[in-house]
C-alpha cells in the first residue's frame, strides 16, 4: 500500500504528462503521414496514376500505423502497469541531464530519465532538469529493491544479464 502511495505522488505527474505528450507526438506524425497519403490519393485519382499507386500505398501505410498505435499499450501505460503491478521487474533507474551548448553558451538543458527491465526492455522520457532529483526521491522510496544512478559497471552487467544489478539477488 506504500508502495501505491508513492506512485501517485503529485511530484510524479511530469513523469507521466511527458509519457502522455510522446504517445500523442507519436499519433500526431502517424496522422499526418495518413492525411498526406488521402491527398496524394485524391490528387492522383484525377490526374497521375503514379502518384495515385503513391497515395494509395501511403494510405495503407498511415492507416495501419494508427490502428497499431491504437492497439498496443503506450509507454505511459507499459510503465504504470509495471511500476504498480510488478515493481520487481524495474532493475535499474537513472537520469542524464543533457546541455546545449552553441558557440559556449548554454542554450537549455533537458532532462532524460531510463527506466530499465528484467528482461531487457526499456522506457525513458524526457523531463525539465528541476524535477529529476524529486521524481527519482519518489520512485526511490516506492522501489526499494530498484538500482538508481549510472556507472559503467552497471551498464556492462546490464548488458551480460539485467538481473545481475538487481538488489533481489542481495
């Protein structure tokens, strides 16, 4: 039950609002890849034939992408449902904070959060900096048995076995 309290967590929902806003990124190009192709097919249909075949593939396409990003879980969901419903599969979490810099000038700085798998997989999300250090406290107190933080070490028993950083071997 603390576990479940920790998770819903209000310094959480920058976590989930940028899942939210990649799965809609993500609908939006696929929407804009079919509405391109029902285009190119209209304006095929009347003039060329070439661009009508185009148009008629494109629309295939488009249309098969948006079913399957209607059919599959987003990452929001795919996260949730571990974190909630088997929190022994996240093995390792960790955070990057990537700066632009132009010319020597900082420009802005992004934040990028890794969320690593038992069996390989792995979610990440981009975060404003500010909020990192918050969001890992949290899920840190609702994941005791999680790894947090990067070496190189765990990165190379990652890659030879995702179980051998995890701390349920401990």
């Amino acid at each position: 039950m603390q576990r479940q309290q920790h998770l819903r967590h209000p310094a959480l929902v920058p976590l989930w609002k940028s899942l939210e806003r990649d799965w809609l990124l993500q609908l939006t190009v696929k929407l804009i890849v079919l509405v391109s192709a029902l285009i190119l097919l209209a304006v095929g249909m009347n003039s060329y034939p070439a661009v009508f075949i185009l148009g008629t593939l494109l629309t295939i396409v488009g249309s098969w992408l948006t079913f399957l990003h209607f059919r599959k879980k987003g990452f929001l969901e795919k996260l949730q449902d571990r974190l909630y419903d088997d929190p022994g599969s996240v093995v390792w979490i960790y955070t990057i904070v990537l700066e632009h810099h132009p010319f020597g000038f900082q420009m802005n700085e992004r934040g990028l959060i890794y969320f690593k798998f038992d069996d390989g997989d792995e979610i990440s999300a981009y975060l404003p900096p500010r909020k990192l250090k918050m969001i890992i406290k949290v899920l840190h107190r609702a994941l005791p048995y999680t790894v947090f933080g990067y070496t190189k070490e765990r990165a190379e028993q990652y890659k030879k076995d995702p179980m051998l950083i995890s701390k349920w071997q401990l």
